[in-house]
C-alpha cells in the first residue's frame, strides 16, 4: 500500500471550502413505481438481456426512499458540511411533461429540510441519468423538445426548492449520458449511434443553459452549474500517432464540453473528425451554452492513457487499479485543476464526485478498507496542491457516501465509505468513513484553536 500524507486540513483549504459525500437518485432510492413515480430510461435499460453485469436493477437498490431520515442521521454523524444527491425526474414529472407528481415534490421537500434541521447544505443536482422513459419514446436527449421539457423540470423544482438548496446542478457528467448511452450503448438508453450521441451532447449542454438562464429569470437564490466528468489524456508513448491520438481523445472528452462552456465554440479538430455525424446547431445555441455558471464540478477518478493502436478505454490502467480496473492517479486532479483554471475563465470548482471501488471484507464489524482510505486522503492533497497552485477550488465531496447500484456493473462494485449489506439494508461505517470523520473533525478542532489565539 502506498503512504499518504494527508493534507493539513487548515492550512492547505480556505475557512468555507465545503466537504461532502454524494449520492445519485437511482442508484440509492429503490421503490420506482412508488406513490405515482414513472418509469425512467434507467429501469427499462436494467431490463434488457445483459445489459448489467449481475443481471440486477434498481427496484430496492438501498431503499433510501423509506429510509432517508435514518441516512441522513448517518450522513449528519459523517460531520460533512455537504450532501450533494439527485432528484429523480419521473419521480416528480412521471411523464417528462404533464401533470406534476406531489408526493415525489413532497419527498425530496421533506429530504431538504431534513438536510437543513441537521445544519448540511443541499447541493441539488436535476438530471443524474435517470430521464422518464416517456421521453425517451419521443427520442430522448436526441429530440430538440427534450431541452424545453428539462427547462420546465428545473422550472419546477427551483420553485419548489430554489430558496433551500445551496446549488443546483443541470447535468450530471453530460459525456456519459453521449457517448455511453448513445454512441457505445453500454449505458441507458443504450444505443449505438455516434450522430445521435453528438446531438444528444449538444441537446444536453443547450439545455443547461437555457436552464441556468429560466432560473435565473424567476429569481432563483441557489448557485447555478455543471458537472463534467474529466480526466488527463495522456499519450502511451512520445509517437507521433499516440500524441495525435492523445489530442483528439483530450477534444472529445474535454474540449467538446469545455470549449463550448466557456468559448461558445465547438473545437474544430472534433468537429473535422466527426463529419457528417456532427450536430445540428442552431443560431444563438452556443451562446446560450456560455451562459456563466457560478461553480463547475469536476467529477475525477482516473487519467486516460492513449494508445493510437487501440481504441480508447475510459480509464487504461498503468500502476495500481481499482476495482473498476482504473488507475490510481492523484497527481492527474492537480493537473487537471491547474488546466482548467489557466485555459477557460472557470467559476469556483468542486470536486463534485472522486473515490474508488475495492474488494471490502466485512470482518468483525469492521471494514478495513486502507485502500480507499489511501486513495481519498491522496486526492485530497491534490485538491490542496491545485489550491496552492492557484486554482479557485470551493469544495471536496466523496463518490460515494453508500455502496450503491454501480450502473452497468450492477451491485458487483462497491464505492461506499459506508457498507451496505443488501440483504438487510444496514449500513457499517468502513474505516474510510471513520478516517473522513476524523480529518473533518480536526479540521474544526484547529479552527477553533486558531481563531482562539
Ligand atoms: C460517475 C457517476 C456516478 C458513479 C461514479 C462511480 O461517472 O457520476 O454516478 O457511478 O461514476
């Protein structure tokens, strides 16, 4: 195992940078048909013919739904400042359009103020995946109207919540929903098409500005963003064919959000290669994509390392690997930190997601997992590294507070702090989340030292 030096909880992070854990709707909840709930793209998907690896799906998952008062206790026990989650879409519009749903409104209106009774900031996020199947019927992020249905989704939800929400986040990881469920199809709603997944990206990145400017329009309080998720291409050797490759990787991955985020442009070299399964755009889009944001989260794991004799894997791995097979590369968040903040105009950034999934034992009560505990305290420093480096860096939340429905790996891959047994729903703090405890715990003990002095 690797030795860490765990960053100085207060010297290396300014007084109201933000710690936290995060959560996504459809990974936790369960009860998808509950109290009027719609079907999302998500719960079709499970049910295609391998289309997840131990052949399981969300119906319970951690039955969060039921036991949301109990996990926010434990997520208040944590001493975390933040809790960032997802809304489910279908829970509270089942259709997409029409008629809204109130026992879901009512739901995470009782989950906010429970946040708020126990002192931790929401941090909201509308779209993690799990968009109403309906929708999809009518073509999904594919059809242009999606974009409007969203508009009125966050409409809705910032009406509702807008004046208690720390932030509101459009997307969650706009690349994934693209390319893995609609260029690779490994993901809902599972297809195989690279021009559907570039107007899909284009619709997605559309529609969080249309968003951001709606709420802003009806006096939303709650700070306004997106998540992306990005990580360093680097090339596997100095040929000339991996570098070039390494480039155009760096386009699709990063430049193809990041460019038109903060350029109103689309980067020419992506846009040359993707000939005619470009997308269609029409006049004033890319403005409105620019629309400033006031934080962008940066969700990390791993670099990229490209091979132009192989097809591009999303994380190659090189020295030690997670669970997921993904390199453990702190030194890469710095660097993509420290990039971020030279080349685009960037708002405050958070790590909104980072951690890891490994192979946990259960012995005694405990959970030993040194590993975890290892590569978050890594990370962290790199957190602290790009601070010092400059970077305008807000806040640091754990991917994830639970073990929880890993998508297409189904159950198989754990990236909790805290356990879940699945056949009883109880919950174990792992070491991870203990060591997480302590660190925060001493950061306020030196504050406090400090301020006395
Ligand atoms: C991210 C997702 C999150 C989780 C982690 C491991 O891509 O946003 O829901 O699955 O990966």
């Amino acid at each position: 195992m690797t030795k860490f030096e765990p960053a100085d909880p207060t010297t290396h992070f300014p007084p109201d940078f933000v710690w936290g854990v995060a959560t996504s709707a459809f990974q936790i909840e369960g009860a998808p048909t509950e109290d009027g709930k719609g079907l999302s793209i998500w719960d079709s998907f499970c049910r295609q013919p391998g289309a997840i690896a131990d052949h399981s799906n969300g119906d319970v998952a951690c039955d969060h739904y039921h036991r949301w008062e109990a996990d926010l206790d434990m997520i208040a026990d944590l001493g975390v400042d933040a809790y960032r989650f997802s809304v489910s879409w279908p829970r509270v519009r089942p259709s997409g359009a029409g008629t809204w749903n109130e026992a879901g409104l009512a739901f995470y209106e009782r989950l906010v103020d429970g946040l708020l009774a126990r002192g931790i900031k929401p941090y909201l996020t509308l779209n993690h995946w799990d968009l109403p199947d309906e929708l999809q019927a009518g073509g999904g992020w594919a059809n242009r109207d999606t974009v409007h249905r969203f508009v009125e989704y966050a409409q809705g939800i910032a009406a509702r919540l807008g004046d208690r929400v720390a932030s509101i986040t459009t997307h969650n990881e706009p690349w994934v929903m693209a390319v893995l469920g609609h260029e690779n199809g490994v993901f809902a709603p599972g297809i195989k098409n690279r021009a559907t997944a570039t107007q899909a990206a284009h619709h997605l990145l559309l529609s969080h500005g249309m968003a951001l400017q709606a709420l802003r329009a009806q006096g939303c309080k709650a700070r306004l963003g997106l998540v992306l998720n990005l990580s360093p291409m680097h090339p596997a050797t100095d040929s000339d064919a991996d570098q070039a490759k390494a480039v155009l990787e760096d386009g699709r991955l990063l430049r193809w959000y990041l460019e038109p985020l903060f350029k109103a442009r689309y980067p020419q070299d992506v846009l040359d290669d993707l000939g005619a399964d470009g997308p269609q755009v029409e006049a004033g889009d890319l403005q409105i994509i620019a629309t400033a944001m006031d934080f962008m989260g940066v969700n990390y794991y791993s670099r990229s390392v490209v091979s132009a004799a192989e097809p591009w894997d999303v994380h190659s791995s090189g020295r030690e690997v997670t669970d997921m097979g993904w390199e453990v590369y702190p030194e890469g968040l710095t660097e993509l930190l420290v990039r971020l903040h030279q080349d685009y105009a960037v708002p405050p950034l958070y790590v909104t997601e980072n951690g890891g999934a490994f192979k946990d034992r259960l012995e005694d009560g405990r959970i030993h997992d040194h590993q975890r505990t290892d590569y978050i305290a890594r990370h962290i420093s790199a957190v602290a590294e790009a601070i010092r480096q400059g970077v305008p860096m807000a806040g640091y939340m754990v991917w994830s507070l639970m073990d929880n429905f890993e998508w297409a790996s189904g159950y198989e891959k754990r990236f909790g702090i805290v356990h879940v047994d699945y056949a009883t729903q109880q919950r174990t703090l792992k070491d991870s989340a203990l060591w997480y405890r302590n660190f925060l715990q001493q950061r306020r003990a030196q504050r406090r030292q400090r301020q006395a002095v």
